[in-house]
C-alpha cells in the first residue's frame, strides 16, 4: 500500500476521533477536517462518491501502527501535528481531546514531549 495513502487514512481518522472526543465537535475543527482530509480522501479512493469508507480506508488503518511507526520522526511529527492543528482550530484542547492525542503519540512511537514542543511553538 501506498504510504502516502495510509498516512492520509491515520491523520484523517486521528483527527475525527479526537476532534469527537468530548462529544462536541466545534464548528472550526469540523471545517478544517473538511477542508483538510475529504477531497483527498475521495481522490486516494479512501471514500466513495457517496461519502462511505472503501475497503481500502480499512486496510491502511490497519496496516498504520505497524507501518507508520518505522516513518523518520519528521514524518511521525508532522502527522501529529496535523492532528494538534485540528484540535486547536478551536482554541481548546479539552481532556478528552488530550487523551485521544496521549493515543496517538504511543501509535506514532514519539513521546509527550513532542507535544509539548508543538503546542509551545502556537
């Protein structure tokens, strides 16, 4: 599978779950997965024309953790960051929202450091 697939089927799926995670998915975090992730994924063949997940989307979350991890750490932060950026097009990063990021950062193999360093850098 194609990694710039797969990378795009993780930071888009990590967005939506931590943008869900509190259960109130605000308007700017909302617009930026949109404008961020839809029109990729459909052209990827991540989604359908209709807007539902492809078999293909399926695989590559399930080949990411294992495949993703091996990226050079450039590449596993500037995923992460694509995923900080969502949350923060809010302004909040809520608990749950920090949970979900706590997630990700063990499935990229980085530490909490490195958001530490991202979110310093805002």
């Amino acid at each position: 599978m194609d990694i710039d697939v797969m990378k795009l089927a993780f930071a888009w799926n990590a967005a939506i779950e931590v943008i869900m995670a509190d259960g109130d998915v605000a308007a700017e975090e909302a617009a930026m997965v949109a404008e961020r992730y839809a029109g990729r994924a459909r052209d990827a063949g991540l989604v359908d024309k209709d807007g539902h997940y492809t078999p293909l989307f399926k695989q590559a979350l399930a080949e990411a953790p294992a495949r993703l991890s091996k990226l050079p750490r450039a590449d596993r932060i500037s995923l992460l960051q694509d995923i900080v950026d969502v949350v923060l097009a809010d302004g909040v990063i809520d608990l749950a929202e920090a949970d979900r990021i706590t997630s990700m950062v063990h499935v990229l193999e980085l530490e909490f450091a490195d958001v530490e360093k991202l979110l310093a850098g805002r």
